[in-house]
C-alpha cells in the first residue's frame, strides 16, 4: 500500500509541477518522505541528515494543490516538504531553521475527507510565506484543530476566499497566542469571502489583535457553530473602542449560532440573514429565498454563495 508519493530525492527535480491532485489514498501518510531518514526515539526528532540545508525550497512551481479522501495522511506541509528538523511531538522546528523561510508559489488549496490529518502546516515559525495564496478550501478534516499557526498571519497578503466546514475538532481559525505582537501589516489584507460551517467547537476566529486586519471583507456566513461566542475575541481596546472595522461588509448570514452575543461590528451591515441565534438582537434584512437575486452583490462569487445559499434554504425550512 502506498504510504508516501515522493522521497526529497525525487521532489527536489520537480522544479516544473504546477498542479498535484491526490485522491482516494487511504494508505497515504506522507506526500514527501525524506529519502535519508535518521530516528532518535528518545527526543522523538526526524532528520533528513542536512539534505537542504543550501537548498531547501521544493516543488518551486506548484500553483495548485488538491487533496481528498486519503484515511491516513495526518499533515500535508511538513518539514519534508522544506527540509530540516521536526519534532514530532509538538511540531516545532529546532533552531537550525527558524530563521529559514520557503516563499511557496501556492495560489489554490483544498482538502477534503482527510480524517486524520490534524495540522496543514507542521513547520512553523514563519517556515512558510504564502504570498500567493488566493483560495482555501477545508472540508470534513474531523481532527483539525488550527487552521493557520500564528507565525503564519503576515504571510497570507494574497488570501481572497477561506471556506472551512464540517471540522469537528476545530477550535480557532488562527492559532491562540498570547506572544502574537502587533504588527502595522494587515493578516488579510484581501480577504472578501469567509464561509464556515458546521464547525460546532470553534471558539472564534482570532483572538489576537486584528485591527483592520479584514478591512476588505464582503460576504460572512458562519452556520452551525454551537460553541462560537465571538468572531473577534479581541473587539475592544482599553478604552472601550472598537478596535475591528470592517467597512467593506456587504452581506453576512448568521445562523444555528445558539451562544454567539457579538453584534455590535455587524450593526450598519445592510444585507443581513440571521437564523436561530437567541443571544443577538440582530434580525434579518433578507431571505435566504431573495439573495440568488441579489447578483451583483455577490460579484464573482455568485456559484459558490449560491451553493451555500441553497443549503441554507434547506437548513432553513427545516428549523421554521
């Protein structure tokens, strides 16, 4: 059975990939493994014995990347795919290359049906910069837990559409951290669409500072989400301010949301669908039924907002 696509020795020569797609690999545990693999069982590290230390970059033109229904993979950038040192236990890269970064040319990733995958991105400490990266597509990663590590926010400047739904385990969209330091460079500085749902142990998006980090944020819907309380668990400042703004917010659907009090960022949004959510006084300003009328509104994410839009119609009539 296939546990693993490419060795490094392999993956190195593929300087001219743009597209990987992978599916229905229950066997798959790696997408790289390192050709020359040392083990030491009592600090629990994996080495690939200095194999990139002067070249550490691979898959340099890989643009697009899709994988779904593999029961085994449990992470799909890991140090193999940068090279260097893990530890496996907590998924830190020891000091030899923290200060190392890999600039990756990604613009489209999806995942799907990956059941034991429980981090995307094993190396951390700003191992990645995904300067490209315009679409992240997430479903049914049940053991997923973080979407995006904290060292990895400044690097997203591209990121225009996040969709995450039916992750079990997920708790945050970026990572908790309380040593995040505030920096003048936006996290997503371009992000218009953000769908999640069905996530029921997400506690928020982000509790880091985020001010004008989704200044350019269009569509929200967040469904399902029965342990969400807030969106942003940093809103204020110490004087009482909002520090989130999000002008740019055109329409936002809320709904099965049965512990989620935050409203006062979303009050001036003008198209509102808000469903089964006790604790906002927020109501609705449109239908589920009205908004595929609504083209023009949904720009260039007409398709998929319809997509959504059609479920929720569903879940709607359900709950009436």
């Amino acid at each position: 059975m296939l546990e693993s696509l490419f060795t490094t020795s392999v993956a190195k020569t593929l300087t001219s990939l743009e597209e990987l797609n992978i599916d229905q690999c229950d066997g798959l545990k790696h997408i790289v493994t390192p050709a020359r693999v040392k083990r030491n069982k009592k600090e629990n590290m994996v080495e690939d014995d200095h194999e990139f230390e002067s070249d550490i970059s691979m898959f340099s033109s890989l643009k697009r990347v899709s994988i779904s229904n593999c029961e085994s993979l449990e992470y799909i950038f890991g140090m193999a795919f940068v090279g260097g040192v893990v530890n496996i236990e907590n998924h830190l890269q020891t000091p030899r290359l923290m200060e190392q970064q890999v600039s990756l040319k990604l613009e489209y990733l999806s995942l799907a049906y990956l059941p034991r995958m429980t981090h995307i991105w094993v190396a951390t400490n700003n191992s990645f910069v995904l300067q490209h990266l315009y679409s992240l597509f997430i479903t049914k990663c049940q053991k997923l837990k973080v979407i995006f590590p904290w060292s990895m926010l400044r690097s997203l400047p591209e990121l225009d559409d996040l969709y995450v739904s039916e992750c079990d385990e997920l708790r945050h969209v970026i990572e908790d951290s309380n040593i995040i330091a505030y920096s003048p460079r936006p996290c997503f500085p371009k992000l218009q669409s953000l769908r999640i749902q069905q996530c029921h142990k997400l506690k928020c998006f982000t509790s880091v500072y985020v001010s004008n980090d989704l200044s350019n944020l269009k569509f929200l819907l967040i469904e399902g989400a029965t342990a969400l309380q807030e969106f942003i668990g940093c809103e204020y400042d110490n004087t009482g301010n909002t520090k989130l703004q999000l002008p740019q917010l055109q329409l936002l659907i809320f709904m099965h949301l049965s512990n989620f009090n935050q409203e006062t960022i979303f009050l001036n949004v003008k198209y509102r669908i808000v469903r089964n959510c006790p604790k906002l006084s927020l109501t609705s300003t449109i239908t589920p039924h009205e908004l595929p009328q609504k083209t023009s509104l949904l720009e260039g994410k007409y398709y998929a907002w319809i997509c959504c839009c059609k479920l929720c119609i569903l879940r709607w009539n359900l709950y009436i």
